[in-house]
C-alpha cells in the first residue's frame, strides 16, 4: 500500500484518501471519529459529552491521517500532508484540538524527504512524537526515525534522530522504550527530560534514599532476586539488592514520616503520616492520619522489605487544665484531664469537680506504663494574710480621708 502512496505523491500528486475509510476511537467521554470530506480536507466528529464537528481544510494541502490520540485533555491527530506549493514530497503533520474542537496547533517540519508521524504518545507531561523519514527513487528506501520530545504547548524540548527502523516503541514508567535491532530486547529510553537510557548503562547509587527511587533501565533487571522490566519506582521501605547487566548494587529506602520527631514530647494529640511500609503504633496497626488523643509512651514501628525496621519513639502528656501541681486552693475546683484519671487511688472521669476540703493525688495513666502525678489541697478556711490585711487597712485610710474631705468641704460652706 505505501510503495503506491509514494508512486502517486511523487508523480502524480494525487492523494489516496477518497476512498479511505474513517478512524474511530474511544477517548474518554466519548468517541471521536475523523473522516475525508473531500481530497484536502477531514471532518472530526466528538459525541458523547461536549461533542463538537469540525472541518479542517486547507486549499494548499491534502491531509493523510494516521491516528488520533486523547491525551492531556487534546485530541492529537496525526499523520503526514501534501503541500502543493512547496514540492512533491509529504511532510509530517500533528493538527492538536482543544476539547471543544478547536485548532490549538497544527505542526509540519519538512526534513528534506518524505516524512510520517507514526507515533505519539503521552509520557509524564510530555509528548513524544515519533517520525519516520524515507527516501524514494527507485525503490522506497528507509533513512531515518526521529524521536521529538514536546512540552504541553508543542513547543520542541530535545529532538534524536536514528538511522534504524523502529520495531516496536512503547511507554513504561517515566521512559520511552525503543526497540529498533528486530529482536526481543529493547535498545534505547529515553526519558522526559531528554536523557538517554542505554542497555550498556552502569549505576551509582547512595546508601540512602528517602520516600521513593525511581531507577531508569531497559530490559530485565533483577530487585532482591525478582525480575523487573524496563525501569521501576521503587516507594516501599526496605534494603534493596539490585542487580543489572552483572552487576550488584545495595541501598536502603526510607520512609518519609510527617507529623512526629523521635524522642519528642507533645502536650496536644498529634497525627501522623507515613509515605510506605507497614505501620504499628505500640503493636497495634495504624492508619495515616489517625489523631492520637491519648496521654502515653509511644512506638512507632515501620516495617519495610528484607527485615527492614525504623523505630520512632515519642511521648504524649496529659491535658490537664484546672490544677496545679502543689497547689492549695481555698474555692472549689473544676478539672478537665484526658486519660485514664485516679483521684486518690478512685477512678475518675473528666470534668471532675472538688467541692470537698482535703489532700488530694490526682494520677493520670496513659499507654505504655506512662502516668503523671498532681498533688494539691483544698482548704476553704480563710487564713490570716498579712498582705491581704494590709490591703484592707489601706483601703480603709482612704476610704476615711475621702468621707473627711467631704466633711471639710461642707463646713466651709
């Protein structure tokens, strides 16, 4: 079918698409179905939620569609055009829609040959965009695939070019995959930012890593003795052994935990978030994010891979308002407390009031042998309080000078 394409295009300038039949696809909220109105333009038809019809056409071109893919909310059409005005050759060519149908972008490089967008796929906020590039004399002979990574606004962030033909190119992870040698082993990645993933590759790793390890490879490699394809992100704590062409490596994976320091003390409940692992609070499973309300002495166990643990040891006081330590009160009083509270050795539950004159011990115990101990009187006989005397006969002197004054004043009248 192709060798016919380009004997018309070179010799003719006729394109093939009259007859072609439509693409229809499924992109999310609908179906989207491209067809030929006539031998320049397409017609694109979106039904299903915010559908749309639009012709796109242009005098000067023919359009030759590909594919379409929906992705990062567009509609990305491809496949190659016509320029009539330019020269006999077909160009590259990606038309990207907006959601309600309208033309965003519409890009053709002319590299010299005849070119087609064979590819375009969706990797972590990129577009990679695959072309191949042949020549056409006697017999069509292949030259070159070229490999384009775009931004979100098409704007061109790295470009390869390769003199192979790829077989096979596929999306794992944060990586473009290429196979190109015929054979069942992929040759190349290629990742978002434009590096370059090559089977020959040698690691450097750090003993230590924390959260997540995203670790870039083509083919098999091998994490604590399990085979694992084309790249992997490693989240989950543990020690790791990873092996790759003969290779050994060996590092740990730490979890991120928010929400508590080791050895801290809090005096308010505290939450607590744990990236990855199996999590035990003084041996009990915990969920992420679980308020800790009660007073004690905790352990926070996080349980990774291959006999991996972190310990995270803290303590939570009681909240106890209305009390102080040592203290003796003369009026009653009303005390809030969390926990397990013992007022002289009865237990007791929050408010608690003491109406009654007396030496008391409140105890509060918490988790994991944690207790905290308030003792205090209450006395509501008024002892004699030199200050408080001397308050009062002060206010008498000027309470008595006010009443002489007024004396006085009225006299002199």
């Amino acid at each position: 079918m192709k060798k016919i394409v380009f004997f018309i295009l070179l010799f003719m300038v006729v394109p093939r698409t009259i007859n072609a039949s439509p693409i229809i696809r499924e992109c999310g909220t609908g179906e989207i179905e491209i067809d030929y109105q006539s031998t320049k333009g397409i017609i694109v038809v979106k039904r299903g939620t915010e559908p749309f019809l639009v012709h796109l056409e242009d005098d000067n071109a023919s359009y030759y569609i590909n594919e379409v893919n929906c992705e990062n909310g567009n509609y990305v059409i491809y496949g190659y055009a016509h320029f009539h005005s330019a020269d006999t050759y077909y160009d590259p060519l990606i038309i990207v829609l907006n959601d309600k149908g309208e033309q965003i972008h519409l890009i053709s490089n002319d590299l010299g040959e005849l070119e087609e967008v064979v590819e375009v796929l969706w990797f972590d906020n990129v577009y990679g965009v695959i072309t191949e590039q042949i020549s056409y004399e006697d017999d069509p002979q292949f030259l070159n695939s070229y490999v384009t990574l775009y931004d979100n606004n098409f704007n061109i962030l790295e470009e390869y070019i390769f003199m192979e033909d790829f077989t096979e190119s596929i999306i794992h992870e944060s990586m473009l995959i290429i196979n190109y040698n015929y054979d069942d082993e992929y040759d190349i990645g290629i990742k978002s930012n434009g590096e370059e993933v090559f089977t020959e590759q040698i690691f450097e790793f750090d003993s230590d890593y924390y959260g997540e390890l995203y670790i870039p490879y083509i083919n098999a490699a091998y994490i604590n003795n399990e085979e694992q394809v084309n790249g992997i992100t490693l989240v989950y704590p543990g020690i790791y052994d990873f092996s790759y062409n003969n290779q050994m490596y060996t590092f740990n994976i730490h979890p991120i935990v928010v929400g508590v320091t080791d050895k801290e003390v809090y005096d308010i409940p505290i939450s607590i978030n744990v990236s990855g692992g199996n999590v035990f609070l003084n041996g009990e499973l915990y969920m992420n994010n679980t308020i800790i309300y009660k007073p004690g002495n905790y352990k926070l166990e996080i349980i990774g891979t291959n006999d991996y643990i972190k310990e995270i040891e803290f303590t939570i006081k009681a909240e106890i308002d209305g009390v102080i330590n040592g203290h003796t009160y003369q009026d009653d009083l009303l005390i809030n407390f969390n926990g397990e509270g013992y007022l002289n050795s009865n237990q007791v539950m929050s408010p608690l009031i003491i109406d009654k004159e007396g030496d008391y011990i409140l105890r509060i115990i918490g988790d994991n042998g944690y207790s905290e101990e308030y003792n205090f009187s209450l006395n509501k006989t008024k002892s004699f309080d030199i200050v408080d005397f001397i308050q009062k006969i002060d206010i008498f002197i000027v309470v008595g000078v006010i009443l002489a004054g007024v004396v006085i004043i009225k006299k002199s009248k």
